[in-house]
C-alpha cells in the first residue's frame, strides 16, 4: 500500500485551506450583500413613515395654529 510523502500531505493541507478560505470569503460576501440590500429597504421605509408623520404633524400645527387665531 503506498503511502504519502510529506510534501504531497502539505499539498493536500494547503489545498483544503485554500478551498476552505475562497468557501468563506464567497459567503461572507453573499452574506453582506444580503444585509446591506435588507437594510437599505429599511432605511427608505422608516423614510417614507417619517415623511408620512411629517406631514401629519404640519397639517395638526396648520390646525392648531387656526384654532388658536
């Protein structure tokens, strides 16, 4: 049974850490890209809604304001 020498073992182990790395690296990637498109939607709905209240309060101070006149 033939065996190994020792620079195809660290052939091997540098193989597998290289693969482990480009593995990673390709999720990490993946996985930033997902957070960052989940908090930009966010980002423009909390927009929207302070718009929304924005408008809400300056209608009630248009109000107040002829209330008080």
């Amino acid at each position: 049974m033939p065996t190994m020498t020792d620079a195809q073992s660290w052939t091997l182990i540098i193989g597998f850490l290289t693969t482990t790395v480009a593995v990673l690296g390709l999720v990490m990637t993946s996985f930033h890209r997902t957070l960052q498109a989940g908090l930009t939607a966010v980002r423009h709905e909390l927009r929207g809604e302070i718009g929304t209240v924005r408008v809400e309060i300056d209608g009630l101070r248009t109000e107040m304001g002829t209330e008080f006149r």
